[in-house]
C-alpha cells in the first residue's frame, strides 16, 4: 500500500509542477454535490487504496483507507456491536470513506451525536506538493496542535487527497423505537422547541407529510418512560400519537438518510420542470419558512430537530434572504450545472472569511492543484 501512496505523491508532485489540476473522486455517488469542477481536471480515482488499516473495538477507533467502501466499513463496525453514529449518507452503493469526510454530510442522528468532522480524530494526507503529512492521531484526547482533521471535513477535495482517516465509534443503542404524531408543521416545530429542551432520549426528529415522527434510543426502560409522557402530551394537546412499525420507522429514516423519501424523489413541478433542491441549515426554533414573508412554499421536510429545512424550487435570493435573517444558511444541494454555477452552491462568504478561506486553501494546494472551483469558483 505504500506504493500506492508513494506513487500518488510523484503523480500529485508532478501536477503541481506543471500547475494541472486533478479532480479527486471515489465512487461518485457526490459528484452531484458542490460546484462542478473545473473544465480540464485529470480524473484521479482513489478507490485502489481501501481497507481498515486498524480497528480497536474497546478504545472506539477505526482507521480506514481513502477508497474504502462506507458499507464495508459499517458493516465491519455493526459485526462488533458500533457504529459511524453521525450516520453519513452513501447517496450510492459505491460511496467510500474519503467521500464521506470529503462531503462532511450527516444523517438524521447528527442532532443528537454530531457531524461528521466531531468524530475525526486524525488524517494521513498529500498535500498540494505531495508531501506526506499526518494530523491529529488515533486518540480520543489530541492536544496537539491545530485541529487540521476536522477542517477536512466537508472540503470537497479541496485541500488535500485524503489517504487515510481515523474516526471515533460508538456502541450502537440498546434499544430503538419511532414515535409518530399526526401534526401541521407549525405545531411540530413548537412541540420540537419544548422536548428538544428536555432530557428526552431523542437521536431523530423529523417532519413531513402532516406527520412529526421521534426516534427514541437508549435503555428499554428509558424508551417506555419517554413515550409515555411523550404520548401524553401530545393526546392533551389533541393530536393523535402512535409508536410505528419497526420496520417501516427503519425504513422511514433510511429513506430520509439516503434521500430515497418521496420528497427528494419527486422532483419536478406541476408544469413538468425539474427543481432543484435546497438545504438550508438554522436554529431549530426559526418558525415556518412560509410565514416569514419571503414567499416560501409551504411544502417543506424538517429535519434535526427544526435545524435543517429542505425545499423543492423557489427564488434562490429569497430562500438565501430567509436562511441569513433566521441566522443561518442555504445550500443549493441538487441541481443541474447551469443553474449550480450561475446562483452558486453556497452561500457568498463576507470578504474577511473568504480571505481565509483563501489563505487556508494556498497553505495546503498553493497553485489550486484539487478539485478546483468545487467550494467556490474561483477558489
């Protein structure tokens, strides 16, 4: 395996040297995601350096290799009774584990355990220059200087070809069970508001369709005394509560982690056009994206707990309006290349932390050798 990435080096050094750029990509399963790359980027394919490289179950770390499929290393983790708790979409049956920092996307359970880059605990990468560095360690506690690890999270390939990350693990629940309440949104949203505050073993919350449903994990018994008060209060609020199927619940948030649920699928308008679809990213107790005055669809899918808002279409200048006003910010996450490239992926970043951006980006690719334009066009 070291020839691989001594190989990678001289193939990096050399595209440095003569200032080419490089478009870092496993499966694919992203590539939708983001800017689209600049024209002219030599395709570098990571999938040949893959495998867990070590794995302590008892310490709760796992190293694993780039090009490692994300379903090999779950299924590996699962065998010992752990898992990836921030539940990190595959979008594909070939996404590996390089993509999955590279996007820094969560699932469902991110409310409760966090995003991808709170369980990086360490990274061996190529730089700009091929050099080979490391960061950060195999550890739960690393003091050692600054947290480079967790700024890879979410880069896009922008940085650095990753070669290999080491994640925390955690034990996966004892016991699960989904709750669902038939509520309008505006009644969710208020509910989510006043458990999310208390100490409710709640790891999922979504909304969509008419119907708020609460994943609950922990202790069996933490799981009874939850749903009962939670029933409870929501019969005296006079709506109908019920603790769903097992298997369709699983399925319900599977479909929300890969986005296989209706409302991601069904893409297009009444009049037979594609629209493109936004993720927007603010404070849990932001009220109904429609009664702000922006002229929002009411047709929404609420996820974390009111923290993260999907919409279908609308006026990007508005939907980016709302999002900043609520004190957050939106994403336009799928689609097509014209549209991506003439209102821009992600939100327009002040002048002072575009200049950091910059500078972060120049320290480790100073000539833009990794997937350029894929954050920002001209970054």
């Amino acid at each position: 395996m070291d020839a691989i990435l001594k190989r990678w080096s001289e193939r990096v050094r050399a595209a440095h040297a003569d200032s080419r750029p490089l478009s870092l990509q496993g499966s694919g399963s992203k590539a939708f995601y983001g800017q689209p790359t600049a024209a002219g980027g030599e395709p570098f394919d990571t999938r040949e350096y893959r495998g867990v490289v070590a794995y302590a179950p008892s310490e709760l770390v796992v190293t694993a290799r780039c090009g490692t499929p994300l379903a090999e290393l779950e299924a590996e983790l699962a065998a010992h009774g752990q898992m990836l708790a921030c539940e990190p979409p595959h979008f594909g049956p070939g996404a590996t584990v390089g993509g999955m920092l590279a996007a820094g996307l969560s699932g469902p359970r991110r409310m409760q355990a966090g995003a991808v880059r709170d369980f990086v605990l360490g990274v061996r990468l190529i730089d700009g220059e091929g050099r080979l560095l490391a960061f950060g360690g195999q550890v739960m506690k690393n003091v050692a200087g600054y947290d480079v690890s967790r700024l890879l999270a979410g880069s896009l390939g922008t940085l650095a070809l990753v070669a290999e990350v080491s994640l925390k693990t955690l034990p996966l629940p004892f016991a699960e069970r989904s709750l669902q309440f038939e509520m309008p949104q505006r009644d969710a949203l208020a509910s989510l508001a006043a458990w999310n505050s208390q100490p409710l073993p709640i790891s999922a919350a979504a909304w969509a369709d008419g119907c708020l449903w609460l994943r609950l994990s922990g202790a069996a018994a933490a799981l009874t005394a939850a749903t009962d008060r939670l029933c409870r209060e929501a019969a005296a609020a006079g709506f109908p509560a019920r603790v769903a199927d097992a298997i369709l619940a699983k399925a319900f948030w599977r479909s929300l982690r890969e986005q296989t649920h209706h409302f991601f699928t069904d893409q297009h308008s009444a009049s037979g056009q594609a629209q493109p679809l936004w993720r927007l990213a603010m404070p849990p107790t932001t009220p109904a994206l429609a009664d702000g005055g922006y002229g929002l669809s009411d047709e929404t899918l609420i996820e974390w707990g009111g923290a993260l808002r999907w919409l279908r279409g609308g006026d990007p200048d508005a939907i980016r309006t709302a999002a900043a006003d609520a004190g957050g910010h939106a994403t336009l996450f799928r689609a097509d290349a014209a549209l991506r490239s003439a209102v821009g992926v992600f939100s327009p970043l002040p002048p002072a932390l575009a200049a950091i951006h910059r500078r972060v980006r120049n320290a480790f690719d100073p000539h833009g050798v990794f997937n350029p334009g894929r954050l920002y066009p001209d970054m």
